[in-house]
C-alpha cells in the first residue's frame, strides 16, 4: 500500500499541498497570463490536485528504482519517459476540465491559447517536484526499515545468547548437583536419596520456569529455598539460611535461575569450608526504583583455592547485563571472612513483562 495512503493526516495533509501549488499556478495565470481570478481559481486548483493525485503512481516506480542499486543513465531515461507521459495524461485532463468549465453556448477567446506554455512549465515543475519528493518519502522509509531490521537484529541476538546462558547453567548446576549425591551414597544411602527426590522436586520446578525470560522474585526466592533444603541433606546443622525478602519486591521480574547459583557458590566455596558451618543470607529490598538483592555467606580465610570455573557467577553477571543494559549491575566483595554478591536490577512487576 502507498503510504500516503496508510494514514488519513498523510493524505489530508499531500492533498493540501497540491493546494497550494494549485493557488500558486493561479497567481501565475492572473498576473502572467491576464487570465481571469474566478476562471483561474476554477481552473488552477482542480487541476493541480488531479496532478497530485496522478503523481501517486511515482511512489511503485521509485520502488522499483532505488537510486543506490539502478545505473543513472536507466534512471533518467525512465523518469523521462514517465514523466513526458504523466505531463501529456495531465495535460488532457486539464483540456477536458477547461472545456467543462466553458458555458454552454460558449467558447474559449483565442488568447486562452497563451496560457499553454504556463501549464506546461507548471506541469513539469509540479511532476520534478513530486518525484524528489517520493524518492525523499523512499528514503525515509529505507531508513525506518533499515533501524527496525537492526532492533529486531539485536532482539533475536539478545535471545539467543539469553538461551545459551541458560543451556549452561542447567548441566552446570546438575554436575554440580550429581557430584553431591555420589558424596553420599557410600556414606549415607537414605540421605542420597532423599537428596534425589529433592532434585527432582527442583527441576520439575526450575525447568518450567527457565523457559521463561523473567519470573516473580517470590519464585526465585522459592526455588533457592528448595535448592539449600537439598544441600542441607548433605550438611545438616552445618548449613543455615536466612531469608529476608521485602513484601514489595515479590513480584519484581528477574531472570529465571538467578538465584540458585548465587547460594551453590555461598554453600560449595564458603560454608563447605568452615568447620562450624556457616549462614547464607538473601536479602532483597526496593532501593529507589531497583530491587537490590544480596547474597552473602561466611568463607574461612585458610580455605584451599578454589578450582571452581566460575560458571555460576559469570553467567548470572552475562544474563543480567544481557536482559538489562547498563540499567543493572552485579558486584562482588570478597574479603578473607565473608563474600557477598549484590544485584541492582529495574524494578518492573513481573505483570508487565507478561
């Protein structure tokens, strides 16, 4: 479809300046071929919108045409013949409203033949102006369309990597998951498979879940809880948690499995270390405008280094800058007793984003 046609103002608006051109053409009878006011106005003004109307066909031979692509020399060969067409159809049809115009009974005095080269003039000018004008009109809409291909570019991009994201952060956390479970089975048969049936509790949870761009922070929350409640099979009364999550940041939108790799590193590099064991704590509050979540937990200072790749960490700083520009942030201080994670994220309502 034509875009002038596409919206109401558009057409109103191209009409209207055919308008003008046509009062401007009645100027040029009056004062240059001492035509009369009434007859020109009549004459001029229909004239002139019938040429607009006609010059509407440019825009599928501007398509056609592109300059970048077309060799100059077909370019002008065909707008020359296009528009010595379009000038003879137009100049018919101005014939034929002239002869209208004429009462009956009546003809046109000789010197009307004057006023001839004037249409002509007009007729060319107007066509070369409408022509510039649909090649501008073209060059927008290349334009628009060129940064609508890059968006959506950037969105499908921003999705794939989204999805790669997520594909190594569930065989990541069912490695690590496995290997606590061979840890117990020669140790404590019933606490490897109550373990087992806790995992299979989480990833009827999580992969549902991670399917999705963002979840409620309160399902996050929830599978964090389910995720220490299996760790806590396998160290008891050595690990303790600690939930403190604001009533109005349960329904923040967050990437799904954010959480949980947050607490795996707090139980496998920090309490796993200390004899005593240790507390992980979640905090999560509104800070104007953001949802701050924090995860801290105890580490010993005489901890052995850790072989760790750093999957966990690194992929949850990628998704979250990944889903949320320079609008979130991830940082880390690590001292010798103590870690802890911080996440500022937008605090938009997971209803919006659904």
């Amino acid at each position: 479809m034509h875009p002038i046609f596409k919206h109401r103002g558009r057409l109103l608006l191209y009409l209207g300046v055919w308008v003008v051109f046509g009062l401007l053409l009645t100027v040029v009878f009056v004062f240059g071929g001492n035509a009369p006011v009434d007859w020109s106005l009549e004459f001029a003004v229909p004239v002139a919108v019938a040429l607009g109307l006609q010059s509407l066909s440019f825009w599928y031979v501007v398509q056609a045409m592109p300059p970048d692509d077309t060799p100059v020399a077909r370019m002008v060969t065909t707008w020359s013949i296009a528009g010595l067409v379009s000038l003879i159809v137009w100049l018919a049809i101005a014939y034929g409203w002239a002869m209208w115009l004429v009462p009956d009974g009546e003809v046109y005095p000789e010197s009307a033949a004057g006023l001839l080269p004037l249409l002509i003039f007009a007729g060319a000018i107007g066509i070369s102006l409408a022509v510039l004008g649909h090649y501008l009109a073209g060059a927008f809409q290349r334009s628009r369309n060129a940064e609508r291909r890059a968006l959506e570019l950037q969105v499908l991009a921003r999705e794939a990597e989204l999805k790669s994201l997520r594909a190594q952060l569930d065989p990541h956390f069912l490695f690590n998951s496995l290997n606590s479970v061979a840890a117990l089975i020669g140790n404590d048969t019933q606490a490897a498979r109550q373990m087992c049936f806790l995992m299979a509790t989480f990833f009827r949870k999580s992969l549902t879940l991670a399917r999705q761009q963002a979840i409620p922070l309160a399902e996050e929350v929830s599978l964090a809880e389910t995720f220490l409640a299996i760790e806590k099979v396998r160290f008891g009364d050595r690990l303790r948690a600690s939930f403190d999550i604001a009533e109005d940041v349960k329904e923040v939108a967050v990437p799904p499995l954010m959480l949980q790799p947050l607490v795996e590193n707090a139980v496998h590099h920090g309490v796993a270390h200390m004899l005593e064991g240790g507390e992980v704590c979640v905090h999560a509050h509104r800070r104007e405008g953001f949802l701050e979540l924090v995860v801290t937990n105890p580490c010993d200072p005489d901890r052995p280094p850790s072989r760790s790749t750093g999957v966990g960490l690194v992929n949850v700083r990628s998704r979250v800058e990944t889903l949320c520009g320079h609008r979130a942030s991830v940082d880390v201080d690590a001292s010798e007793t103590a870690f802890r994670v911080s996440i500022l994220l937008p605090a938009v309502s997971s209803h919006a984003t659904s």
